[in-house]
C-alpha cells in the first residue's frame, strides 16, 4: 500500500506544479507557438478538468486500499491523454518536445496499474 501512496502523492504533486502555470500562461502559448489559443473555453476547460484529477490523486493517495477501484479510472485518464498526444504528433500537430509529455503521462498510468495489483481492496468494496 506504501508503493500506491508513494506514486499518487508524487504524481498530483507533480501535475498540480505542471498544471497550474497554465492559468497564467494563455497569450505566452500563442506566442512561442503560433497560431494563438482560439477557444478559450476549451484550454481552460481541459487545465481546469485535468486539475481536478490530480486532487482525485491526492484522495487516492490518502487511502488507497479505499479508493483502489479509482486507480483504474486514474490509469484511464493518463493513458487517454498519452494516446491523444501521440496521434497529434503523427499528425503533424505536436512538436516532438511536446510528446515527452505523452511519455510522462503513460508512465504514470502503468505506475497506476501496478499500484491496483499491488493494494490490497477492503473487504465489502469492488
């Protein structure tokens, strides 16, 4: 269970610290990489969803055997933005330095899975 808590400590901590610049960094993307933001609602949207989850980390985290069924849904999510980061980039519509993201993202949702097969669930929950 120590190995669950360690991973999803280290992984909200690090999305909170990656995420939350982006608040704050709107015109600057447009900028270095032309063309500018269009959909506003869209960026917000997404920093503000995936910030979301990295407080569902630090829940999981807090009691992993409780939250166990979570972790796969949390595996989900990096595995989704991973695979979404990839397809852009073999479109033409990512920089390479921009896929190292991908690489993070899914490592972290394979650190997810073995943390499911490593904890433990509570008696009574799925």
């Amino acid at each position: 269970m120590k190995f669950a808590k360690v991973v999803f400590w280290i992984a909200s901590g690090w999305g909170v610290l990656v995420l939350t610049p982006l608040y704050f960094i709107f015109d600057v993307i447009g900028r270095q990489d032309p063309p500018p933001i269009t959909h506003p609602a869209f960026y917000y949207g997404f920093v503000g969803v995936a910030l979301a989850w990295q407080f569902a980390f630090f829940v999981i985290g807090s009691d992993p055997a409780r939250f166990r069924p979570l972790m796969i849904l949390s595996a989900l999510e990096k595995f989704i933005y991973g695979a979404t980061l990839v397809v852009l980039f073999l479109q033409g519509h990512l920089h390479g330095t921009d896929l190292m993201l991908a690489g993070i993202d899914t490592l972290l949702g394979i650190l997810f899975l073995v943390a499911f097969f490593k904890t433990h669930a509570v008696p009574g929950t799925a």
